[in-house]
C-alpha cells in the first residue's frame, strides 16, 4: 500500500482550506496556520488520516463489501467515476436520489425497471409499442441510467460510504449515520468533521487535490480486492487438494477390497434322497 508523502500532498494543493471567516471550529486541530485569509491544513495529520482510512477501507474491500462513492460537485464528479470504476465500486456523481439508503427497497426496484426495459429490447416486445409509448421508456430508460446506472451492481447497502464535501453531500451523510453505515470523507476547513467516522483533513475543491487522495484511496481498495481473490484462489485450491486426496484414499480402499481373498462358505452336505426298496423287501411285502 502507498504510503502518502506530504510533498505530493503538498503540489496537489491538498493544504489550501477555506477563508477564515467560513472556518468550522471543529476542524482546528487539523488547521496548521492563516495565511491570506485562508486556512492552511497540516498535512502530517492529512497524510496519518490518509493511512488510517486506507486501513479500515482496505479490510472492508477484503471482505468482499461494496464502497459507495459519492460526489455532485461539478469539480469531483468526473474523478470520482473514473476511479470508482478502475475498482468496480459503484458511485453516485448526479443528484444524490432521496431514501438512497434508507429506502433502499424502492431505488432496487427502480433499478430492476431499466433490466426489465432492456429484456423488452431483446425479446421484441419494445417493437410492439406506439411510437410514443417507445419515446417514454427510451426517456424514462436514460434517466434511469443517468441517475442509477453506476449501481446497477449494487445488490445490498453498500459497507461504507466515501463522500467528498459532507457539507453538500449533508442528505447522504444524514441516511448513513441513521443506517449506522461507516463515512469516509474528505473534510474541508468548511466542514463539520464529527459527522464523519474515518476523516480526512484536505482541500475538496480542487480537482488535482480530489485526484490525489482518491488514487490513493482507490489504491489501498485494489490492494483489498486482490488479497480477496488471492484468499478464494487459496481456498479453491485447498478445497480441490482435500477432494483428490479423499477420491485417492476411497480407490485405495476399493483396490484393498478387491484384492483381498474371498472367504469360503462352508460346503452343504447334499442330503441324499432314500435308496429304492431291495428286491427281497419287495418280495416280503409281497408275500
């Protein structure tokens, strides 16, 4: 795993925080100076947040849990995709859809629909359809897909949430925190870290500092997901060995079975059947 170095952090322009008069109080501990009227980040504590959230990230993706990712912000939304993806997480970069979480039943069934519109298109049936009645569900399949498409995949509540700017994204932090589910976040000067769990002090505007903690963070996901499937390989094999060995040890006894003499069984004495009467006999009876 790749430990962040806080000269890179430092020419992504992870320190730069808000003016001071948006500051958050809470977020003082993570704040180094002022300088300009801008709050600078003390990024040691940036780069030892970073380690302990790729920690925790890392063991979630091992145990095979999925990582939401959530960013609308105009600046995050492209980088967010595109990392997500390299590690086949799902991601919400449009508006955040109400009952996300807390109505997860319904947002499933939502997704079921664009399944259901695409069998439509395979099957014929979408042929049969007015021209209008076509025109709705194409419309209705694109919003779908803009909205839901990136988790399609998606069967369960996701095991943790990554969110970049809490202060924007304040509707899904509020779900998670009700579901109990897990929030990594990036947390700008502007922003109440106590709703986090894991944070990280940096900058959320920028689109070269997004970049930077997201590799990184993505980085430690891989690392989880490889170590998983290096687990089901081992476990595969393992399983495969105990297989062999027990069809071996179950041809061995079938070989000592056969080749072992078989026992006699003791020969039944025939009764013999009563010899015809003497011809004197006969003659007496006669007489």
């Amino acid at each position: 795993m790749a430990k962040p170095e806080v000269n890179d952090l430092l020419n992504a322009g992870v320190h730069f925080g808000h003016l001071t008069r948006k500051w958050n109080p809470n977020m003082a501990p993570y704040i180094y100076m002022e300088r300009n009227g801008i709050h600078i980040i003390n990024l040691y504590k940036t780069a030892a947040k970073i380690e302990e959230t790729n920690e925790a990230l890392k063991k979630i993706a091992a145990s095979g849990r999925k990582i939401l990712f959530v960013a609308t912000k105009k600046q995050a939304k492209d980088i967010v995709a595109e990392k997500a993806k390299a590690v086949n997480m799902p991601y919400i970069t449009e508006r955040w859809p109400g009952g996300m979480l807390t109505n997860f039943v319904t947002i499933r069934k939502a997704v079921k629909k664009m399944g259901a519109i695409d069998r439509m298109k395979k099957d014929g049936t979408f042929e049969t359809l007015s021209k209008k009645e076509r025109l709705q569900v194409d419309r209705l399949r694109a919003k779908l897909e803009k909205n839901l498409g990136s988790i399609t995949d998606m069967t369960r509540l996701p095991g943790a949430l990554f969110i970049v700017d809490t202060t924007r994204e304040h509707i899904a932090v509020k779900e998670a925190q009700k579901l109990k589910i897990p929030i990594f976040a990036m947390v700008d000067t502007n922003s109440d870290p106590r709703d986090v769990d894991f944070v990280i002090p940096s900058n959320d505007d920028a689109s070269k500092s997004i970049d930077k903690i997201l590799g990184l963070v993505t980085g430690a996901l891989a690392e989880g997901l490889k170590e998983r499937q290096s687990e089901k390989e081992g476990t595969n094999a393992s399983d495969a060995k105990e297989m062999e060995a027990a069809a071996k040890k179950a041809e061995t006894a079938d070989t000592a079975v056969e080749a072992a003499p078989q026992a006699e069984t003791p020969a039944v004495a025939e009764e013999k059947a009563p010899e015809a009467p003497t011809k004197d006999i006969q003659e007496e009876k006669k007489d």
